[in-house]
C-alpha cells in the first residue's frame, strides 16, 4: 500500500528467482479515489492475480484484477461482491489444480450475523464460474 493525494493505493514489483528487479514499480488499482488496501496476490504459472479491499463510496468492496508476468493486465478491476450493503473486507486468493480462483471475504451482515464468510470462483481469464 502506497499514500497517494487520494487515498492509499497498492502498487506491484517483479523480481525474478535471484531477487532481482525485472520491471519498475507499477499501481494495481485503477480506481484512486479513496483508499484501496489489504491486498492478496497468487500467482499460476506466469501469470498472477490480486484481490483487495476498495472503498469506493461510503462502504468496503472487494476487487480483483490478473496479470501477465510483464505485468500486463489481463481485465481491468472487478467488483468481487454482489451484495453492497455493509462493508466487504479481509479478501484471500487461492487457486485450485484446475487453474481457477477463489477469492473469499468477509461480509458484514449479510446473512444476519456479524461477518459471514462468502467465495466467487474464476477462471484465469477473470470470467466468473
């Protein structure tokens, strides 16, 4: 996470297997406005993914985007969660053998109780399963 005039944002670095640098330091989020946070990242193959906290109003969401390893994006920033009432928060990623995603959250009484914990698969291209 990074301080910008706006809020914080998350930004990415690529090494390679020595530790070394391969590209300069790049902003994952394409929305500014307000703070972006918590970030996750995994990586498949050559390819890799985030997932963050957003606040782009006045409640948390969960965002998404993937990667080449030139970090090149391969969708712009998604919206992870259907239900936008209540704060969204505290995103993982994971991957399964079959190469697809699952980020999972926590969302704020969604089904009555304090947090609940809630999943949306994908598949490598960042197309909803």
């Amino acid at each position: 996470d990074k301080e910008s005039e706006e809020g914080m944002d998350i930004y990415g670095k690529i090494y390679d297997a020595d530790g070394k640098r391969q590209i300069s330091t790049f902003l994952i989020n394409s929305y500014t406005t307000n703070d972006q946070k918590f970030p996750d990242v995994i990586s498949i193959g050559n390819e890799f993914y985030v997932t963050w906290q957003s606040m782009p109003s006045s409640t948390f969401g969960i965002r998404a985007k993937g990667f080449s390893s030139d970090a090149n994006k391969k969708s712009g920033d998604l919206s992870v969660n259907t239900y936008i009432t209540n704060d969204q928060r505290a995103p993982i990623i994971s991957a399964f053998q079959d190469d697809t995603l699952l980020i999972a959250w926590e969302s704020e009484l969604q089904d009555g109780s304090y947090y609940g914990v809630y999943g949306q698969r994908y598949d490598k291209n960042m197309n909803k399963i």
